[in-house]
C-alpha cells in the first residue's frame, strides 16, 4: 500500500553504483518487455517495482520472494529492514563519514545515525590513534645547511 513518506528527507537523492545503475537498467528492460506482453492490460502505476502486469507488489508476495531467495543464498531468515541495517553497516565500515551515511539513509540528523549505529562506530575508533608520523607522513624536506627549521 502506498502512503504518505515518513518525513521530509523520505525524497532525497541517492547515489548509485555503475553496477547497481546496471541491474535497474536490466530489470527496466524486463519491464518493458512483460509491459509489451500484456498490451492494454497492462496497469501503469509509474513504479518502479511492480508486477507482471504493472500493479503495485503485494509486501505478503514481496516479502516471500524475498525469503526464498535468502534461503537459496544460504542466508538466515530476516527481515527486509535487516538490509537498510546491513547497508548502513557496511558503509561505516568502510570508513565512511557520518554526514554522508546520515544523509543516504534519510535520517534527520548525524546524531540519530549515532544513536542507532553507535555500536558499530565503536568498533572503529582505534583506526583514530594515529601517530603524528602517520597523520603527517614523513618530510620530504631536507632542511638547507644552517638552517634551523623556523
């Protein structure tokens, strides 16, 4: 069922991967493809994720594709919502800034993406105790003879 967006920040741009440009790319193409196969029956609901014949999905058919192609990858039964998590998991991980994961996920503040991801940014501050070598990386200067640097 379609409905209003939880918030402002529910329409907001989100970068995409040449990979992941791809595979809608390819699913546009399948589309376009079941749309020419029904003709005038097909329903335009202007998603992107539809149905064979154009309606909305059902989340009760959704959500049990989805859970079958979990169990053929091998992985644990979940909810959808478990993904967003693993995204944003994922994106921390990397070294991502704060900001940026904030604003792709839509939250309204960096303060909420703590709050919810704080835990996995725990994990990752050791990579802050850099020496001052490794923050400023060795000089490549060589100072003139007589020359005492100030």
């Amino acid at each position: 069922m379609l409905g209003a967006l939880k918030s402002k920040r529910g329409k907001r741009f989100v970068a995409l991967s040449p990979d992941a440009i791809a595979l809608l790319e390819g699913h546009k193409e399948r589309q376009l493809a079941e749309r020419a196969t029904c003709g005038e029956s097909w329903y335009e609901s202007d998603l992107i994720f539809t149905s064979e014949i154009g309606t909305p999905l059902d989340p009760r058919n959704f959500l049990r594709t989805v859970k079958r192609l979990a169990k053929k990858a091998g992985v644990r039964d979940t909810h959808v919502h478990a993904f967003r998590h693993l995204h944003a998991t994922q994106l921390i991980a990397y070294g991502l800034d704060l900001k940026s994961i904030s604003d792709r996920l839509g939250h309204s503040s960096t303060s909420f993406t703590m709050d919810r991801y704080g835990h996995v940014l725990q994990e990752h501050r050791n990579r802050t105790a850099l020496s001052i070598d490794q923050l400023l990386g060795p000089s490549t200067e060589t100072p003139e003879p007589g020359d005492s640097g100030e």
